[in-house]
C-alpha cells in the first residue's frame, strides 16, 4: 500500500497532465468537435449495447450519472480545474483506501481521454492506429474492473456518506457546490446498485469486443 503522499503526488500529478491535455484539446475546434463527435458515437453504442441493463430500476439512476455528468457529451472542463484544486484536501481528510480508489478513478478519466483523442484525431487527421486503440482498451478494461472493486469496498463506509454530507456546506461556500453535487450523485447512483460487481464486470466486458472496435472509442 502507498503512503498517503506518495498517492497524493500520483493523483496531482496526473490530473495535471489530463488538464493540460484537455485544454489543448478544447483550443482546437477540429480536435474538439471530432472528440465531441466520439462522445456522441460512443453514447450510441453503449445505450444499444446495454438496453436491457439500463432498464433495471437498480441500474437507471447509474446510467443517468454516467450519461449525464460523468462522461457528457459536451464536456464540463470546470470539473477538471476544480478536481485539480480540490483532490489535495480530499487525500487529507478520506481513509486511505479511498485515497487510492480516487487515483484509480484518475487513472481511468486519463486513459479515456488518451483512447478518445486517439480516436478524434483519426477522424480529423485520417487513419486510427486500431492496434494501439485494442491495447488502450485493454487497460481500459482492467482499470474499469479495479475501480470497480475498489468502489465496492469504500462506498459503503459509512465514513464516506459522513465525509460528503458534512464537506457540502463548505463546498458551496466555496464555490465547489457543482462539484460536490457531482461526487454526491456518484455515490448514491453507486449505492443503488443491489450487484455493482455483476454490472461492472458487464460493462468492463464490452471494452475490447470486435463489434464495438470503430463505434467505441472511448469510456467503456
């Protein structure tokens, strides 16, 4: 396990990286419009791929999040800069493990974004490198199996619920109340999910199918 600063470091650091990325990529109207064209497709796919498991009532609200804010279509780049200032306090004040939870969380939003962008910059430039694209899928798999798993075993620590009801007043003093309400509604879309393990395992599956290689770019 390692230590809190060594997972602090690793969290900053890489949201540094992923910002700069997004940023570069928000200045360039092709670039952009061709990720928010991936985004788009990739919507597509996953509502037809997983129809029937969006469905279950236990599911929906999951699904809402992942749709809506977690990976929208039009990207909110408020929540980069905001993750970046406020993932150091988060690291002080969360239990250890949920520490390396969030790096893991980090760890995902980053290779999305590398597999999106591969993907958009095909389309604008011409050509997919779709060798290179299986392999990212493949990390992107396990990463979606380790967060997962990790996700189980915290979310349910009661300290958790505690931390975020408490950080909500603060947060919206703040101006972080956005970002708050973000973090809360993964975690009760979480919490609704009778099996998260059975669904994640679902939808890590669909990752590295030949049938969604060109339609999926990116998040799962």
């Amino acid at each position: 396990m390692k230590a809190r600063q060594a997972i602090e470091h690793d969290i900053v650091q890489l949201q540094q990286r992923l910002l700069r990325a997004r940023q570069t990529a928000a200045g360039h109207a092709g670039v952009e419009s061709a990720l928010r064209a991936v985004r788009s497709c990739n919507h597509i796919a996953l509502r037809q791929r997983f129809a029937d498991l969006l469905k279950h009532r236990d599911v929906k609200p999951a699904g809402d999040f992942f749709f809506h804010q977690l990976y929208p279509v039009d990207w909110p780049y408020w929540r980069d800069r905001q993750c970046l200032a406020t993932f150091p306090r988060m690291c002080r004040v969360m239990p250890l493990s949920a520490c390396e939870v969030l790096l893991k969380a980090v760890e995902l939003d980053w290779l999305t974004h590398e597999i999106d962008e591969r993907a958009a910059q095909g389309t604008h430039e011409g050509g997919v490198d779709q060798a290179r694209l299986h392999q990212l899928r493949c990390r992107q798999r396990d990463a979606v199996v380790a967060l997962g798993r990790g996700l189980a075993s915290v979310a349910r620590l009661p300290m958790m619920t505690l931390l975020l009801r408490c950080a909500g007043p603060v947060a919206r003093r703040q101006g972080l109340g956005e970002l708050h309400a973000f973090f809360t509604a993964g975690l009760s879309a979480f919490l609704a999910m009778p099996d998260p393990h059975a669904v994640l395992d679902e939808l890590a599956s669909v990752v590295i199918t030949p049938s969604n290689a060109q339609a999926v770019g990116g998040e799962l």
